[in-house]
C-alpha cells in the first residue's frame, strides 16, 4: 500500500511558519504612538514641540508636516523622538509618521497648551459645577480639544495611558475638569487661538505623590515623611486588611438583618479598605503613573488646585509645593514656564473668636510660594467656599481667576489679575497702618461698608477681633481698645472666615499674618 508523501504537509508547515514570521515581523514594525500624540491635539505655537513612539530597535522613522520633514531611528528599546519646528496659529495640520509603514494625525491644531492638574476640586466636573445644564449645552467650541489622563497609582513610571483628544462638545465636556474647562474658554474667547487642556487631576491627592521619589529622598527636608512611607510599604498587608473588612462585613450583615427584625435603624457599612501603595498618597505615586507620560509634551504653563490633603502638615507645604513645581519643570526642559494655582477656598464652620488654623497656614504656605520662584501666581477664592462642601460648586469665577494671571503675564493683555496683598505695617499708638501692593484700581468692600475680617494682639499673642478703616487707595488701620500696643495683624486667618476686603475689580485681599509667631503645623510630617 503506497503512503501519501511527507512533502506536502512540510511544505504547508514551512508556509505557515513563514506566515508567521511575516505577521510577527508585520507587528513589530507597526508604530506606536503615546496617547498625548494623536489626532485633534494641540501643539503649543511658538516653539518647537516634540514628538515620539515606538517602533522596531534601528528603525527609520521620518516625520513630516507643513512641509517640513524631521528624520530619526530608533534606540535600542524602539523608541524615538523628533522635534517639529513651530507651526503657524491655527490648523488643522496633517502629520505624516513614517518607518516601514505610515501613520497619519488628522485635524492637529495650533495654539496654547495648558494642563491642568491637582486634587478633587480640579477634578470636579463642569457636570457638578453651578449652572452645569447651562454650560453644558453651550459648550461648542471645536478649536478647544480635551485629554484627560486617568488614575493610576504605581511606583513604576508609565509611558502611556488610556486616553484621547476630542473637540470640545456638549458630549465632551461634561466630566472634564470645570476649572480648567472654564480658564480654557476665557483665554479662547480672549486670544482667539485653539486651546489644549490636558486634565490629570486626582481627587484627595497629596503632593509628594506627584514628585520624583528620588528627588524626594535626596532632600533632607523630607526625611522623615519618607521614613514614614517606607515603614508603611514594609509592613502594609492588603490581603489582611481584605479579610479584616470580610468579617467586619459578616458582622455587619448580621447586625442588619437584626436591626430589621427590631425595627431600629441599620448600623453603618463599613468601609472598604484604600491601599495605600496604590493610592493617591504615596510618594511618586501619581508622578509615575500619571505625570510621567506626559512630562515633555509642548505645554505653555500649568494650573493647580490642590492643598486640602497637606493642610494638617501647612509649614512642610512650604517647601513641598516650590519643590514640585521645580521638579516638573527641570524634568519637562521647557524653563520656568507658567504655574497658577489656587489657594484654598473658605471652608469649614465660622468660629466667633480668632483661633489657629491649619487652613490658614496652608493658604499661607501657598502664598509664600509666589516669591520662591519666578513665573508664578495664586488665584485668591476666600470668597467663593462653601462651609459644608469642601468642594465649592462656583468653578466659573476660579477658572476666570487664573485666566487673569494667563492673561496678564504670559499674553499681554491689560487686565488686573494679582490680589491685593499685604506689603508692610506700622504701628503708631494702638493703631496698625496697614499698607497693600497689587491693588488694582484702589481697596474697596463687600457687602458692607467697614472692613471686618481682622484680628490683632499684642506681644502675648492673644489675638481679638479688630477695627477697621480704609485709609485712601492702598492702605487699612487696624485697632482695638484691647490692645494698646499692636505686634501682630491677621486677616483671613481662619478655616472660614468672615471678611470683606477686596479690590474694585473685585478680586479678594489675599488672607495674611505680619507675625511670624510658630504655627500648629510646624512639627508635622
């Protein structure tokens, strides 16, 4: 009996094994491009902006757009980079990427790029701010193009996430970030120009999660908050903290179904476990896995809202929040460029009688920051909070705050954008002459026609609630028949104070302390 030939089946073998071969080598020769590049983005205008992926270990990768043309190959692990020469205002532009096979952006626009970032009331959606049904339904700008960057907590830095850039739309705009919504409309609707927002925030974030962990650990300053973490990550057990929370849940079933049967209320639930090594706390976290694959990209500057989880640790915020702006800029090599931020809001019960606050020290901490490095400014919104809700739901009037210092410092338009913000005091008698910079048009008042909002005290530091006088344009006395002889002045200083001082454009007077006296936050890490 005559067998069939082996050959024909090991000649199909050989053809499929060639086949793969020329799939597998098809795969490794595709491009790949970090989701920050792609279509609909914005390049910032006025310089030149790089760009990169992957692909094979050696590949020709060649760049084209608007007639210019930028060749590179890529290293050893397929990654490559080009910088693109300026590209006149406006679009859309097409870009060519092409290797052994071609990629095409579409609709790529040119204009300002901001990102902006920070913790939950960056967060906070134009879906959950004032008059959101309002907003939403005219949010038809398509030269404003929206990225957001998700959660991600690791320790490993990341060179992309899950994201893409969309026109702004009634559809898109909705679980943006409303601050940054609302600052990139008013510097569109002023300039004139496409504007990119890239949105990174994370709620209850820290800022030592957004910083280098090197860096941090090189600082003396942060000792002993590194030393806290790393005893953390030693001894944090995840899975026992799981099983604990398993039980608490068997117990608590119970005590429902008990409760049921007595007809009394049902006990709490308890709450799931946060893993601190995942989480939005810990050191260099949400650097790696958020920052991290943005950090390069053309920006024009950055806006910050954050603070509300450093407050309790306010004197280590001094150094921790001019230390992280410094580390974002040396690591993106793009200078000192732009950074706005916003000093928290009033929050929290009034109290009657002047105490300490963390609060108070945080904003201070903030504006201290202002005269540590260049290129700075701090959107003053003591007058915006809301005592119940730490996140207050006016975003509209915060966005237009840090447009202003957009607008004044970076793109030359002539409109006041600095609060007033103590200069000096002198004392004559029982009275404190007060005198202000940055006050625009002149100091002027709120609601009521005499200043309130100020404390003084004498040299034993017991502080009473104080007079008050607006003395011509720039100036405020200060008195109390309790004191005769004044050493401090505060103002603003408190969780949720009730004030008043603002300038006729009607930005509020920056909260202040003249004293210098040791604060509640001072020895905390």
């Amino acid at each position: 009996m005559n067998r069939p030939s082996p050959r024909p089946l090991a000649v199909a073998l050989l053809i499929l094994v060639a086949l793969n071969a020329f799939n597998v080598n098809q795969a490794q020769a595709k491009i790949k491009l970090p989701a920050i590049i792609g279509d609909h983005m914005v390049l910032q205008q006025g310089q030149k902006n790089p760009l990169w992926g992957w692909a094979d270990p050696g590949e020709k990768i060649t760049v084209s757009v608007d007639g210019q043309s930028h060749s590179t190959t890529a290293d050893a692990k397929g990654k490559w980079i080009v910088k693109i020469d300026p590209l006149k205002v406006g679009g859309p532009y097409e870009i060519t990427i092409k290797g052994k096979e071609a990629i095409t952006l579409k609709d790529v626009l040119s204009g300002e790029v901001w990102i902006c970032s920070g913790q939950s009331n960056m967060a906070w959606t134009v879906a959950s701010s004032t008059d959101a049904d309002l907003e939403i339904m005219t949010a038809n700008y398509p030269k404003i193009r929206l990225i957001s960057v998700p959660q991600v907590g690791t320790q490993e830095p990341q060179d992309d996430f899950n994201g893409q850039w969309e026109a702004c739309t009634p559809k898109t705009v909705a679980n943006f970030s409303g601050v940054g919504y609302f600052f990139g409309r008013q510097l569109y609707q002023t300039l004139n120009v496409p504007i990119g927002l890239i949105d990174n925030a994370w709620g209850g974030s820290s800022a030592e999660a957004w910083v280098n962990r090197k860096r941090l650990e090189e600082e003396p300053a942060f000792k002993g908050l590194m030393e806290r973490w790393e005893l953390t990550e030693k001894t944090y057990d995840h899975e026992k903290s799981m099983e604990r929370y398993k039980n608490q849940m068997e117990k608590w079933n119970a005590a429902v179904k008990a409760a049921k049967v007595a007809g009394k209320p049902a006990p709490r639930r308890p709450r799931p476990p946060r893993n601190p090594l995942t989480g939005n706390h810990r050191p260099s976290n949400i650097y790696n896995g958020v920052l991290h694959p943005t950090i390069g990209y053309g920006i024009k500057g950055a806006i910050w809202y954050q603070g509300e989880s450093n407050a309790s640790r306010a004197y280590q915020y001094r150094k921790l929040f001019p230390f992280m702006i410094q580390n974002w800029r040396d690591e993106w090599k793009q200078g000192d460029f732009p950074f706005y931020w916003v000093q928290l809001a009033d929050f929290r019960a009034e109290k009657s009688e002047p105490a300490d606050s963390d609060w108070a020290e945080l904003r201070e901490a903030q504006t201290m920051t202002m005269s540590k490095l260049p290129n700075t400014g701090e959107a003053v919104i003591i007058d915006l909070g809301e005592a119940v809700d730490i996140h207050p739901k006016n975003k509209l009037d915060v966005g237009k705050r840090l447009a202003r210092w957009a607008l004044a410092k970076d793109y030359g338009v002539k409109v006041v954008h600095h609060s007033p913000q103590y200069k000096s005091m002198e004392v004559k008698g029982n009275k404190a002459i007060l005198t202000f910079d940055h006050v625009g048009g002149g100091l002027d008042l709120f609601d009521v026609n005499t200043p309130i909002g100020f404390t003084i005290a004498g040299a034993d530091k017991k502080f009473v609630h104080a007079n008050a006088k607006l003395l011509g344009k720039d100036k405020i006395e200060v008195w109390s028949d309790a004191v005769a002889k004044p050493a401090s002045v505060r103002y603003g200083w408190a969780d949720n104070p009730i004030l008043n001082v603002q300038n006729k454009e009607g930005l509020p007077l920056t909260p202040f302390r003249t004293d210098d006296w040791t604060g509640i936050t001072v020895n905390n890490h």
